[in-house]
C-alpha cells in the first residue's frame, strides 16, 4: 500500500512597509525583520544624492527575484497619493512610520516643514492605512514613532502617563502625531501603536546629533585632524540607550493582542558631560582640553531632564535593553576612531583636507 505524503504548506512572508528606512532606527529595524523571516519595503524621498548609506551592505538588486527581500520605493510623507498607493501595492501586514524631520534644534530654523512632515505626515499615513483597510477588508498594524521631547519640562521619571508639555517645533509635532494615532485607534478600532521611545544611539547616528558628533570629533582629535569641539549646554541629561535594542520594543508592540502606548527607555539619565568624560577618557583624553562652549549651540527653549519609566514595556511586551550607556558610548567610539584613521590615510596622500574642521 503507498504511503500517504502530504506536501508541508510554507506560511506566506509577513511583509512591513518602513518610513524612514534609510535613517539609524529605519536600518536596525530592517536587519530585525529581515532576520525574522519579512519581507521589507521602504519608502524613500527623492535625492539628488544617494542617501541609502545604512542599508547599503543589506541591499540586493531586485533582480534577483528571490534574495531580495528589502525593496525601496520612492515616496514622501507629504504626498498622501503615493502613501496610499504604495499601501494598495505592497499589501503590508504592519507599517512602521519612522519617518521625521527629526533634528529639534533644525525644527526651530524650519517649523513649517517639520510640522508637515512629522505632524500631518503621519496624519496622511494613519489615513492611508485606515482608507486601504475599509477598501480591501485586511487588517494593518501601525507603529507610529514617538519622542520622549514631547515630554519637554515635564519632571522626571516620564511614564505613559506623564502629560506632555513639548519645547520645540519638532516636540509639539510629535505630540500632535501621538494624538493622531490614538484618534484613529478609538475612532476606527485601527491596530495603532505609539512607541515613546527615549533618547536612543548608535555608530549610525547622525552626525549633527549631540553623541555622534562628540564620537565622531573624538575619532578625528585622536589621530590629529582636528584639535576642537565646539558644543551647547552640557548640563542637558537624557536617558540614552542602544537603538539596535528599541527596534525590537517596537516590533514587539504590533504583536499583541491589543494595540497600545509604550514608553522606551533604560530608566538611566546621563548628562552631556558625563558622556564627554566616558569618551574622552576611553581614549585616554580630557575632554576639558577640547571642548568649547559655542553659544549658538543652546536651544531657545531648553530640555533640561530626560529620564524614562520604562515599567509598562518590561511587564506587558517583556522588553528590557540589553546594550548599557558605558557599552554604547565605547561603541560609537570605537567605529568613529576606526572612520577617523581610514579619513587620515585620504589626508595623508592628498585626497582630502585637514583643515576643514577648526
């Protein structure tokens, strides 16, 4: 008698769609999901420059049908039409919207553009998502990226249900996407999730973030291209974590039962100094011989205390940060000197000049 063989059925990809890809948390989360079986599609503006530094060494050519498992699509948080077509294509199970225009003190010198994009850019997203799910009867989980800036002058410890008093045009904004979600969770019973995520770092930071910049002058003062680095207020404390571990708090938070706030944080606070004499120290330096106090540098209206409560994600979602501030600070160290010594061997031979920094 034959034997009865049954074909095992393969369950299909989930697919996400990420705002944001190309930024520090866009390329952490990809290489999370990527790892976790998704299929992964980005959305991303358009450039005359290429801006896919961070995902590069994850990019495969979408030729190659069945490797490539990340593909990018060009969109833009301003344009509600191709927010919503890209979601009637792609068919994603969760969308992360990562997206902003996230620089605070930026957000002073451009307020306009900064509440279109992170305020009403996310207002257009959760309105695709919601329009797409009415039409096609599937269900989409939403992520939409929060800021312990919206917190502001709030005192510390800042849980979910600390009120928000936000300090820049860049917070405010944040605070109004915030809102935003939550309407369309209560409002149309949309899978909609807030991550209040803290300060988080990494060797991807920008370099025009207060961490990479010191890491990144740091590389450079060490192998002697450049002698000074000019900062603001340096009193100003944050709770700084690894932004390779938060990715994973926000994929956690769509794979709940029921949609919710979190807030993200190490529960640590750490001051600008302090991070300035573990770096400076690491390589044997005093910052003190180094650092100079640039006026321009202070926010109009400062944030002066950070410093998350972090109970509600380590009890429901099972999440605790796995990488500690001495840990991340050595890190980002460690890349920016190794960048610092490839950037010497260019200077050396000709190719790039020194003294384009003081």
């Amino acid at each position: 008698m034959a034997s009865d063989s049954s074909t095992a059925v393969e369950m299909p990809r989930k697919i996400a769609l990420v705002t944001g890809i190309t930024g520090q948390d866009g390329s952490y989360l990809t290489e999370f999901l990527l790892e976790k079986g998704y299929e992964v599609h980005g959305l991303i503006r358009r450039s005359s420059n290429f801006n896919t530094q961070r995902i590069n060494h994850i990019y495969i050519d979408p030729h190659n049908v069945d490797k490539a498992l990340m593909k990018l699509h060009y969109a833009d948080l301003s344009d509600a039409s191709s927010l919503r077509r890209w979601i009637d294509v792609i068919k994603p199970d969760e969308v992360y919207n990562l997206a902003a225009q996230s620089h605070v003190a930026v957000s002073f010198e451009i307020p306009d553009y900064t509440a279109d994009v992170v305020a009403t850019g996310a207002l257009r997203l959760l309105e695709a998502v919601r329009s797409h799910t009415v039409d096609s009867g599937r269900t989409i989980k939403y992520y939409q990226a929060g800021s312990s800036e919206m917190f502001g002058a709030t005192p510390p410890p800042q849980a979910e249900t600390t009120p928000f008093h936000p300090r820049s045009p860049y917070a405010a904004s944040k605070v109004a996407a915030h809102w935003y979600t939550v309407n369309y969770r209560e409002a149309y019973g949309l899978f909609a999730c807030n991550g209040i995520l803290f300060n988080h770092e990494s060797p991807r930071r920008g370099e025009n973030f207060v961490t990479r910049k010191i890491t990144r002058a740091l590389g450079r003062i060490k192998v002697g291209l450049q002698r000074k680095l000019f900062l603001g207020n340096l009193q100003a404390s944050r709770d700084w974590g690894f932004a390779g571990d938060y990715v994973e708090a926000m994929w956690l938070m769509l794979q709940q039962e029921k949609a919710d706030d979190y807030v993200v944080a190490t529960e640590e606070s750490h001051t600008v100094e302090e991070f300035l004499e573990v770096s400076f120290g690491y390589l044997g330096l005093n910052w003190k011989d180094h650092v100079e106090i640039d006026k321009r540098y202070f926010r109009p209206s400062e944030v002066d205390n950070l410093k998350g409560d972090a109970s509600k994600a380590k009890e429901v979602l099972g999440w605790k940060p796995k990488v500690g501030f001495e840990k991340l600070v050595k890190m980002m160290v460690d890349e920016d000197l190794a960048l610092a010594k490839r950037e010497k061997v260019l200077v050396d031979a000709g190719y790039m000049d020194a003294q384009q920094q003081p």
